[in-house]
C-alpha cells in the first residue's frame, strides 16, 4: 500500500515449449485438472461459463457475476466461517496471514521486486487449496475475484456479498467508491489503473510496477485490515483483491506476449531459476515451486476470464522494452 505497504489462463503460446519454461515437477505441482484429483470440478468451479480457452480448468468466479446468497457466494462465506474462540478463523487461514507478514513487511519483502507478482500467484494457490480441506467447502472451490476495473457498484466498492456474514468480520471503508476522483488517492487509482493500457509495449519491470502500483490504492482506499501490511492477508478480502491482481498478471503472461518476453529477458533469467517459494500450514502437504512453475497457464488448475480486460488493454506486440512509464494516450477507461 502507498507508504505503508512497499515490495487463467489465456491462449497458450505455441511457440513456448512448456519444458522450456517448467521444472520437472510443475505438472504434478499444478496439473491436476478435476475433482478427484482436487482441484475444482465443471460445475460450481464455472459460474461464468464455459472456460474459453477450452482447457479443462476451472474459472476463478468475477465478483461482478456473484449472486449474494446463491450457492457460490455461500461456498465463499464457507471458506472463511468462524471456528475459534473470540470469533477466530481457523489454524491454517491465521498461518497465512503470518505468511504474508512475514514476506511482505520485511526489509526482504517481495514487494516493490521481481517476485511479487509470482510470489502472490503461488500464496493464492496454496491458500486456494486450503479452503478445499475445510469441511463445508469442498474441491470444487475456486477463489473469487473482485474485478475493480469494471466501473459498477458492485465492483468499484467493497462487494456485497464482503458485507455479510463471515466476509464481514472487520471495520472497512464500507463508503469505499473507486469512481470517486475526488480524493488524492482516488485519483491516484484511477490514473494508476489507466496507465496499464498500455501493458503490451512494457517489459516485465514495468508490468510488475504497474499492477502493484494500482494494487497499493486498492489497498489503502479499501481501509481496515486491508490497509495495514502486517494484517491485511487476515481479511477474506485480501484473497479476492490479489486474484485480480493475479488476473492483469496472467492477461499480460497469456494473451499480450508476455510470457514469451519474460523468458528472454536478460533481468529475468537467472531471477526465475533461483526464486524459490515454501508455503505450510497445519491441513495440507507443504508446497515448494519455482517462480518459473507459474509462468504457463498450462500448468496452472484455475483459469480466468478476461473478456471485460481485452476491451481496454489492447492487445498487440511488444514493440520494444521500455524501462520508463509510457505516457497514457486516447481516452479509452476501464470498465468502459
């Protein structure tokens, strides 16, 4: 967040080869494609539809198509029920929070680095795959994303369905609108969010401060919990707030070229050999991955749409690598 906080899937690229990209163990790390195996099903796991790259791989639901009180808003208050004395979360969901303390708050905090972006993709994951083993959740759960590009109501404030029940468990900015300009960090939002239009002519430097810096102000305009690093991972809200930051990074990975570019870029190359992510908590085998097992949508088991994405953030070649903000042109705004 500003001051205080600091550090899917789309067509594949034939021209990629996954092996190039993944370490040997990837397609057992994140190949599961069904239920039995645990990874979400074609039912309550595709409330938007049919995926539309066509592989077998759930869609995390959008926040803006989630009907309050249906069945998918009911799984989601599930994920996140009360089981603790003084209203506490279960074990394993206060193990995260610590986790992203600790990786976050930190003179080594993965923000403002190479890692953000990968780093938060693989705590989602494994988050995800927790609320799976909890007992009235069940395998078909996928993580919800609060698509905040889209200016509606229900997507430029704090979510219905965040408002009741389990998802409401601390103070918010329950006045939060991100169509006001008015403020100095609503304006900052909006110009933030309008600056990754132009993602497909940007490196991944430039990318990853982009969608971080666009994050920050979702962050602190959201209040509570979410506003302060040390905590914010113990509001529910943090998990729907970084998919969609999760969703920019694979439409730029997946659809903008940039996953081919990421590979051949000189800062990058010994950066996703090296990174390396552990993740533990009390209900499920620990997970290690490689920030190069998360670059593929292939080897991912959720997937994401991003029809509302390809009307504002144009689609086309990486014409050069540019380490500077490249100045916002045309009059074209998201959730437009």
């Amino acid at each position: 967040m500003v001051g205080e906080r600091r550090r899917h899937a789309g067509t594949p690229h034939a021209s990629v080869s996954r092996r190039e990209i993944l370490g040997v163990g990837a397609a057992a790390l994140f190949g599961c494609r069904n239920a039995a195996a645990g990874c979400g099903d074609s039912g309550e796991g595709l409330p938007d539809g049919a995926n539309l790259d066509g592989l077998d791989r759930p869609a995390r639901p959008l926040i803006s198509k989630i009907q309050p009180g249906g069945a998918i808003a009911r799984g989601i208050d599930a994920a996140y029920s009360f089981t603790g004395a003084n209203e506490t979360r279960d074990a394993a969901f206060q193990s995260h929070n610590a986790f992203h303390q600790a990786m976050c708050e930190t003179l080594k905090s993965v923000h403002g680095t190479l890692d953000f972006l990968t780093w938060h993709r693989a705590f989602l994951i494994f988050h995800e795959r927790s609320r799976r083993r909890l007992p009235d959740v069940g395998k078909a759960f996928q993580l919800p994303c609060w698509n905040w590009d889209q200016k509606l109501a229900v997507t430029r404030s704090i979510p219905p369905i965040y408002r009741v029940g389990n998802l409401d468990d601390q103070p918010r900015n329950h006045h939060l609108n991100l169509n006001d300009t008015g403020t100095v960090d609503g304006a900052k939002f909006k110009e933030s969010l309008a600056a990754l239009k132009d993602l497909a002519t940007s490196d991944y430097s430039v990318v990853r401060d982009r969608i971080e810096s666009v994050h920050n102000y979702v962050h602190k305009l959201s209040g509570g919990r979410m506003e302060t690093i040390a905590i914010s991972a113990g509001d529910p809200l943090f998990y729907a707030h970084h998919a969609q930051v999760d969703r920019l990074f694979g439409y730029w990975l997946d659809e903008l070229g940039g996953l081919k570019e990421i590979l051949k870029d000189d800062k990058c190359k010994d950066w996703l050999s090296t990174a390396k992510y552990e993740f533990s908590d009390s209900i499920q085998p620990d997970m290690t991955v490689w920030a190069k097992e998360l670059l593929d949508a292939n080897a991912l088991d959720y997937s994401y749409d991003y029809t509302d994405l390809k009307l504002w953030i144009y689609k086309g070649q990486i014409v050069n690598r540019l380490r500077f903000q490249v100045p916002i042109k045309g009059i074209i705004e998201p959730g437009t």
